[in-house]
C-alpha cells in the first residue's frame, strides 16, 4: 500500500529526528557534562604534561654552571637552523686552549618543537621546558639565549 | 578585478585570453581560498547552471610549502618531522612511513616493543583524524554540535598523546630504529582504561546524532557516486576507494611492523556513494579500537629504539615506502645517491589522488552534494599541497 | 494586582484629562513607536543571548559567561561592537536598494508587532483581520532578502536570494493551512477572538489529531520561512559563506541579524496564540482550585512563557540537525507537508462543521 | 607474477625494453616514444593488467630528466616501475591521463615543477604554483630567490 508506505516513512523520519533531539535535549540538562577548561581562571591548578615540548632550555646549577662544550651537535641537528652556537677558545687552568661556548642563540620563533637538538645532545646541556606562553610584543624578543652570563661549564663534562 | 589595461590590447580589443572570458555564459563561483567548507585554503572554481555544478576546477598551492624540496636539503633524521605537516592529522603515520623508508634502505632490525608502540599510535592516530573528520563533515552539513561531541573524545586522545610524545598534533615521535621516546608510565592505562572504554561508550551517540538522522542520509545517500573503476583510475586508496568496493588496505596488502600480527578487518562497502565512505570511516574506528586492544596489553619490553649510527647514509639507489594514513595510501619515493640527504623525494600523498576525482564525482550535483562530497573524501589541504 | 491593562487604561485616562483627542493619539503614537523599539532592542539581545546559551549547554560548552552577571551583557557589548564598525559597501553594489535592504527586512518585522496580545487586552492594534495581516506583511520580508543578495553584486548573496525567495514562498503555503485549520475551528481572524475562543482550553488539547498536526506543521514551516536551520540554506554558511548577507558588515549586518530574531519571536508567539491560548492560563477540565492557581500567574508571563517555550523548540532543532540540500527542502514542502496540510485542514473542517471538537 | 615472468610478459609487448633488478620492484627502462602505446598495452592486457598507476614523478639527473611511473594491478597484485628518459632541454612525452585518470593531477604537477610537456594531455595548465611564475622548482639548478635556511 503507498500510503502505509507513505505514513511509514514520515513515522521513522520523525524517530530518527526525535532520537538525535533527545541526546542533545540530554546535554542541554546535565550541565555536568560541560568540558570546558577556562584557560586563565586555572593557570593555578593547569599542569601540563611532563614531557611536553615548551622551549628549548640549558638548566644551569647553583653554581651558574651548564654542562655545554659548545660541540654544536645541536646546531647540525636542527632542520630549520634555529640554533646557533657561537664558540671561543678558553684557556684553561693548566694553560691549554679548549673550545667553550660563548653564545648559545636560540630562535624560539622558528622552532618546531622536533626534539632532535635533546636528542643529539651528547651531553644531555639542553632540554625541553613545559612553558607554553611565548607570546611577546616583538618578534626579536623570541631570540634567546641560552646561557647564562658569565656562566661556565661543569666540572668533569667532557 | 581586472584593470582596464590589462583587458585590452592598445586598439580597443579584448586580448585574447580574456575572449572566453567574456564570452562564456557560465556562472562560475569561487569556493576559496578561505572557505568554511574547504577547512583549509583550497581554491575551487566551480561553473554552475542555477544550483547545478558542471565543473569543478581545483587550483591548488596556497598553503605549498615544497617539502619535497625542502628534504633534499634535510639529512635522513631530520626529514621525518617535517612529513608531519603534511597530513597533520595523520602525523605519526607520515613519519612512520618515513622511518620506515630509512630503516628498511639500512635494513635496521626494529625491537618488537618500538614496532608495537608504532602500530597502537598510529592506530590512536587514525582514530583522532577519523573523530575529527566526523565532527568537521557534520559541520559541512550544517549540524554545529557532533563537533562538539567528537572533540571532548579527541581531547583525551591529545592528552594521551602530550603525555608520550610531548606534542598534541605534530609530534615527531618516530625516529629511524625506533621511537624517541619509551611510552608514558600512565600510557598503557590510559589508552585501555580510560580512552577505550570511554570511546565505546560514546560511539552509540554518533550513530543517533548524524549516522541515523534522516536529514543526514538523504544529504549523503547516493551523492558523489564513485565507481570501482573509476576509484582505480583516479588513484584513490584509503577509506575513498574501500567505499567503491577496492581492496587497498595496505596494512593487509603489505602489511608492515606488527600489523601481520593482528587480527582485523579490511573495512568494505560497495556502494560508492558519501554514505558508503561516511561508513567506511565509522566501522574503520571500531576497527583500530579492536587493533589497540588486542596491542595495548602485551607491548613486550625491551628496547624501544634501535641502535643507529649517529649520520644516516642510505645506500645509492631508489626506495618506495607506503603506509596506510588515515586518508589513504601515502608513498615515499627517495632516490639516493649515497649521501646523507635525499637526491629527490616524492610524495605520493593520498589527498591529491582522491581530490583529482573530485570534478568527476560531483558533476551534475548541487552545491549542497559538492559539500557533502568534500566532507566524505575527507580532504585535508597541506596534504594536498605538500 | 497591577497589570498592563491597567497601565494602558491609566495612561489613557490621564493623558485624556489634560490633552485634545488629537494630541492623546500623537502622543500615544509616539509612545508605541518608542516602547516597539524598545521591545525590538530587548528581544533581540535576549534572544541572542539565549540562544548562545542554549547552543553552548547543547555542545557541552559554556558559552558567553565574561561580561557581565552570567554573560548576560555580551550582547550588548557585541551590539556595541557592531554599531562600532564601519559598514563597507562593495564598489559594484546598487548602492540604493543595497542601504535599502536591511530596513526593508526590518519594518516588516516590525509591522507584524501590531496585532500580536501580549498580555489581556495589551496589543498595539487589534484588527479584525488580525491573522490575514501577519501572513501578508510576512510575505514582505523575502522581498528586502532578495533585494539584498541582488544589490550586494555577489554570486553568494545572489544564489542565498534566490534560494531564499523559492524557500519562503513555497513555505508560506503550508503555514498559511496550518494557520487556516485553526481559523476554521474558531471562525474568526481577530487575534483577542483566536484567544478568547480558548478559554476553555487550548487548541492543541481541544482540537484533536488535526490540532496537533497542524502544529507540528506550523513549526517546521516557520522554521523555515525565517531561514533558521536546518532550513538555513539562505545562510548556509558552509556552502555560500553567508548567503545573503556575505556583503553586509556594521550596523546593516546587525539589523539582517536582529530582524531574524524578531521574526522568530514573532511567528512564535502566533504559534503560541493560535495553538497555546496566547496569554490564557492552562486549565484542566473543571479542577476549581487548579485553575484558580493558574489563573493567578500574570498573563503576559503566559503569553511570554509560551512565546520563549516554542523559540527554545525552535532552537533545538537548530542545534541539533544538519541541513537540508534545496532540492530535498522544496521536495519536503511540496511532496509532504503540502498534502499533509491539505488533508489536515480538510479533516479539520469537517470536526468544525460537526462540532466534534472538545 | 614475480619479476621473470614480467619480464617475459613485458618483452612481448614491446621487445626494445631494458630491465633493472636490484630495487623492491622491477625497473623497466622505455624509451619515450615508445611509452604512450606501451602503457595502452599494459593496462589492456589481461595477464598484466596494470590499473593502478599509484605514483607519477619526475627525477631531475642534471643531464636529464626521468619521469618514474609506478604500475599496480589490484587484480594480480604485481608492481612495476616504469622510466623514461627525457631530453632536459626539451623534455617532451605523451600524457597517460586517459589510460589513468589520476595522471592528469600528477602531469600537471610534474609540468609545473619540472618543465617537462604532456603531449595531448586535455588541461595542461600550472595547477599548483600561479600562472605567472617563471622557473621549475623542482629542478637540481634553480635557486630559490628567499631561501629561510640559508638567510
């Protein structure tokens, strides 16, 4: 019969569209279901993941004192040359010439956040920081560098 | 707009490249560069009669940033990250057909906990790209809220992500030999305990909110209708070509890592049609939960990189990579000279084979079944444009 | 109790004791014209607001909760923002009918307020031909759409006119049936008199299936004679961008914005007159104390209340379902909502005629 | 089919071949007049039955170019790959869209970056760089007038 047909499939229209009004008729009433995370309201208590990739730090000790021999793996590893590590010779205690790093330059704003420089780091100078607000008022801003004045490197790093 | 001088020769007549131009009846549309249904900077110019499309004209290139030529000057270590921003959706795939480029050309032995932990992400991975293509389709249709709803699964799939990989979208987690990292203490939980469950769950929601819903099927039934032979002809692969009924799953054709381990089915419909390729990519998320649950608990332990030498040599010669993306079929061509960089790459990305078909698909259609089409062939543009 | 009746009649009275007839009627214009506006401006924040907050609690979000109590001055502040901007008009428009638009689409939103009761004996006109006015002057709308996706020169605002223009007209017809099985059973176009007919209960309980079909029909119609999803394929913005109003920005663009809200309030609150009493109280059957209950809530909160219920109704369906392409929308209309009305209003006529209604 | 009986298959067909081992899959060298008749023939072919063209580019060897064509059956499963040497000056070869459809896409790709023309093919207009730039990407001696690693 056509028009049972007719009725039929009215009738399993009006279904299909009831059935995706209650769900959402559903979230309407359960306000508990809301996902939203308000960003600054909960700066305090937002902790991100351990691991996440931020920036680009040299951890210094108390002493002021990194573990960089300015071997510029990290320079070579980089894909998009967003480090530059700038050299000079430091003439040690027993008199010998030795390279050292003098700047380590680091452009936050052409960094991919790839994890190669840590990983090609021989001696583990560098890592990653979960900091995640790098916005500033001018693009130089976001050159850094790394370490710190007048700081040296660590006994014993080789 | 055209200036006046650049329309006319100097004695008043239309030059001849703008003769069409002037004479043509058509009704021509510029869907893009910025576009809500293009979700990106594709540029479609679109010849209509009334609603009726005769033509669609791909014009590609707004968001190229030649990445094949950019990895002749990467070393083979460096090159993986960049592939990321190709199909960023499918990133961890993209490096995964990458790294497998390189170890299979140094025929680097892979530890069986690494090529575990691949297959469960790329597994995560595609199902990220399949909730977020579900979400951004139904907002092609006009729903605004299944977004919604895709996106609070896909957060808790991002944090799993952040937690091993450090990054939410291009993570850069595989690296030749292995993985970068050894996965998250709270990684095998979370995915099993919380992520899965909570997915299933959810999964019956979609179904009542679009796959049921009676506006949605009359919108995709029968709309952008794809042939067996004409998927085969145009190139397609991945869940557009496995809706037009053609064996192309390449991790049951040529299966690599562990994917000859698990037990899963090669998604089929026949139809052809959006709705055949909208459940396609449905059944294809069930598919990687069951992937992810028979991996999640028997990752073995052991190494999760192999050792490799600090500068990757391939040797002289070419190598051909294929792995299956959430989108597709994503080759990688790399002809070698022996050196530590690529002499040409190529990549042979899903989204440009399945866009070509695009004019063929919607010819004859509506405007409202372009959009429909566009939604199921699922495209994303960096992968397009490369 | 203090009514809006007795406001009305105050002031009448008052303004009688110290003015010649003429001026009383000046000034009362003036007044109406002001309080419309007033109402215009009130309801279209409101409902911008709530209709935010109604998609954000269905999308599992929070929606505008920053300026002000609760969010509740964020339109306000986006009102502000959009008096604020410049109103570019694109070099190729026909700048005349291009200004003219929006106004066009405004003031016949704004005419429909005059036969509408909001509350017992508090209406701006009540014509005897109260009904017929509305479906007439709700015609007038399509004309500034399609004068505005013409004018605009931009093949997106034209495609949104022309979709809009075959969408509106052919829906008018089945609003217009459904309209009419509710005039058939009440015998009369006068809104106060559509009213006053249900004061023993209203025509969706007293009126049957018919009743109840009509309705059904009356809302998805007027959903899409005021372009609201799923029927939004004027709009559609993932298919023309904007449709109509892609060239619109500013003040031109608000006024697009607020006439579309108008105008669900508007057909709502016919809805709510023909089918849900107007501002009638519920009653059940002859439970004294229970309608003596009723009977004390104002009845502009009815009126208001009944208004509100079926715009939340209205944006539910937006919220929830995707939209229809413009083929399946006019086969929708001309293959089932037309037939259905058609034999809807026969059968009505035939309760009417036989008195088979409660 | 494994690589000795496609090679018996495909010498029948068009005897001038020459075959390279040594990659995953078998490289077979056409010279490029012979390509457009010989690719009709591998799709035709019911043994061969080549449908899939699955990836279509250009090498750029300085002296001159090579365009790769990789060939799949989804029937038999076999893959082949084809080359053909092209002229760098005037790098010219018959277009295959209308064998794979797919080519037309990836021709335009290949003619934009490398500079090499399709014969007949239908639309062979730049489709991802704009029609005015002047220069072929892709090749080993063009030099990116902003190069950002180099800066």
């Amino acid at each position: 019969m056509y028009i049972v047909d007719y009725i039929k499939e009215v009738a399993s229209a009006v279904k299909s569209l009831a059935t995706g009004m209650k769900l959402t008729g559903y979230y309407f009433t359960h306000p508990k279901e809301i996902i939203t995370q308000e960003y600054p309201d909960n700066r305090a208590t937002l902790k991100m993941a351990d691991r996440f990739k931020g920036e680009v730090i040299m951890p210094h000790d108390e002493n002021n004192e990194h573990a960089c021999t300015g071997c510029t793996s990290c320079e070579l590893a980089c894909p998009n040359g967003s480090i530059k590590v700038i050299t000079k010779f430091e003439v040690n205690a027993e008199g010998k010439k030795k390279k050292a790093v003098d700047q380590h330059i680091y452009h936050l704003d052409m960094c991919t956040m790839c994890n190669l420089c840590i990983e090609a780091c021989p001696t583990d100078a560098i890592k990653m920081a979960n900091t995640f607000e790098h916005s500033v008022p001018d693009r130089n801003m976001l050159i850094k560098r790394l370490n710190n004045n007048g700081s040296k490197i660590r006994e014993g790093v080789e | 707009m055209y200036h006046i001088n650049e329309l006319l020769n100097s004695d008043n007549t239309l030059k001849p490249s703008f003769v069409a131009m002037k004479e043509s009846d058509d009704y021509t549309i510029n869907i893009g560069p910025q576009h809500p249904a293009t979700h990106g900077v594709l540029h479609l110019v679109i010849t209509l009669n009334g609603e009726t499309i005769k033509k669609v004209d791909p014009d590609l290139g707004f968001i190229h940033r030649s990445i094949e030529k950019m990895c002749e000057s990467l070393s083979y270590r460096q090159y993986i990250y960049v592939t990321s921003r190709m199909d960023y959706l499918s990133s961890h795939i993209n490096n995964h057909a990458c790294a497998l480029l390189v170890e299979k050309a140094l025929q680097v032995e892979v530890p069986e906990r690494a090529q575990y932990i691949r297959v469960i992400m790329d597994e995560l991975t595609r199902i990220a790209s399949h909730l977020l293509w579900w979400g951004a389709m139904a907002m092609d249709m006009g729903a605004f809220t299944p977004y919604f709803y895709a996106f609070r699964e896909r957060e808790l799939l991002t944090e799993i992500m952040e937690d091993t990989c450090g990054a939410r979208l291009t993570m850069n987690y595989m690296v030749p030999g292995g993985v970068m990292h050894d996965p998250h203490e709270t990684f095998v939980h979370r995915v099993s305990k919380e992520f899965l469950p909570l997915l299933k769950s959810k999964l019956h929601e979609y179904e009542e909110l679009v796959t049921g819903n009676i506006i949605f099927q009359n919108r995709v039934n029968g709309v952008g209708l794809l042939t067996y032979e004409d998927a085969i002809s145009y190139g397609c692969s991945g869940p557009t070509a496995r809706a037009s009924g053609v064996h192309c799953d390449i991790r049951k054709l040529y299966p690599y890592d562990v994917y000859n381990k698990v037990q899963f089915e090669e998604v089929i419909e026949t139809a052809g049609d959006s709705m055949a390729r909208y459940m396609v990519r449905m059944n294809e998320i069930k598919q990687s939960i069951s992937i992810i649950e028979q991996l999640i608990n028997n990752i073995p332990e052991g190494d999760f990189q192999a050792k490799t030498k600090a500068v990757l040599k391939l040797p002289k010669g070419e190598f051909y990579q294929r792995v299956e993306t959430a989108r597709g079929e994503l080759g990688v061509f790399v002809v070698s000279e022996g050196g530590t960089t690529p002499y040409r790459i190529k990549f042979r990305s899903p989204g440009f084979s399945n866009l070509s078909c695009l004019d063929h698909i919607t010819k004859g259609s509506k405007i409202g079944d372009l959009v429909a089409s566009m939604g199921t062939l699922d495209l994303v543009i960096p992968d397009i444009d490369r | 109790m203090i009514s809006f009746e007795h406001i009305t009649k105050w002031l009448q009275a008052w303004l009688n004791a110290h003015m010649s007839p003429i001026l009383v009627l000046a000034v009362e214009t003036v007044l109406i014209v002001i309080l419309a506006i007033a109402l215009f401006a009130v309801l279209g924040l409101v409902l911008v607001i709530m209709e935010r907050r109604v998609a954000a609690f269905m999308q599992i979000r929070m929606g505008p909760n920053r300026v002000g109590p609760w969010g509740l001055l964020q339109s306000t502040a986006d009102t502000v923002k959009l008096i604020m901007k410049e109103s570019i008009v694109p070099t190729h428009a026909d700048k005349f009918l291009f200004n003219l638009a929006p106004f066009i689409v405004m003031i016949a939103a704004m005419l429909i307020l005059a036969p509408v009761n909001f509350a017992q004996r508090f209406h701006i006109w009540d014509l005897n031909i109260g009904i017929l006015f509305i479906t007439s002057i709700s015609s007038i709308s399509v004309i500034g759409i399609l004068m505005g996706g013409w004018a605009s020169s931009n093949k997106y605002s034209l495609l949104g006119a022309m979709r809009s223009g075959a969408q509106i007209v052919s829906y008018e017809l089945s609003a217009g049936l459904s309209i009419l099985t509710i005039i058939v059973l009440c015998g009369s176009l006068k809104v106060s008199d559509i009213i006053a007919s249900q004061e023993t209960g209203w025509w969706i309980f007293k009126g049957h299936i018919p009743a109840i079909v009509a309705f059904v029909i009356y809302l998805i119609a007027v959903t899409a004679e005021t372009n609201r999803a799923p029927f939004d394929l004027a709009e559609a913005e993932s298919e023309l961008t904007a449709g109509f109003h892609s060239e619109y920005s500013g003040m031109r663009f608000a006024l697009f914005f607020l006439a579309e809200y108008i105008n669900i309030f508007i057909v709502c609150a016919v809805g709510a007159t023909l089918f849900l009493g107007g501002w009638m109280p519920f009653h059940i059957g002859h439970l004294q104390g229970f309608n003596h209950v009723m009977d004390y809530i104002p009845s502009s909160i009815w009126f208001f209340g009944k208004t509100f219920f079926l715009i939340f109704v209205i944006m539910w369906f937006r919220w929830t379902f995707p939209r229809l392409r413009i083929d399946q929308l006019l086969n929708l209309e001309w293959k089932y909502l037309l037939p259905i009305s058609m034999v809807n209003l026969l059968v009505m006529t035939v309760v009417a005629i036989y008195h088979l209604h409660f | 089919m494994d690589n000795e009986a496609l090679k018996i298959q495909l010498t029948e067909l068009l005897p001038s071949l020459t075959f390279e081992e040594g990659g995953e899959w078998l490289n077979v060298n056409v010279d490029p007049n012979d390509w457009k008749p010989f690719a009709a023939k591998l799709k035709a072919s019911a043994e061969l039955y080549f449908d899939y063209l699955f990836c279509l580019t250009c090498v750029d060897w300085k002296t001159h170019l090579t365009m790769v064509y990789h060939l799949s059956s989804t029937k038999h499963r076999h893959t082949i790959v084809v080359k053909c040497k092209l002229d760098i000056t005037t790098p010219v070869v018959e277009t295959v869209c209308d064998i794979w459809r797919t080519a037309e896409f990836h021709e335009r790709e290949v003619f934009e970056m490398f500079g090499v023309e399709f014969k007949n093919h239908p639309d062979l207009r730049k489709l991802i760089l704009p029609a005015d730039w002047v220069g072929f990407p892709l090749r080993k001696d063009y030099e990116d007038p902003i190069n950002m690693i180099k800066l």
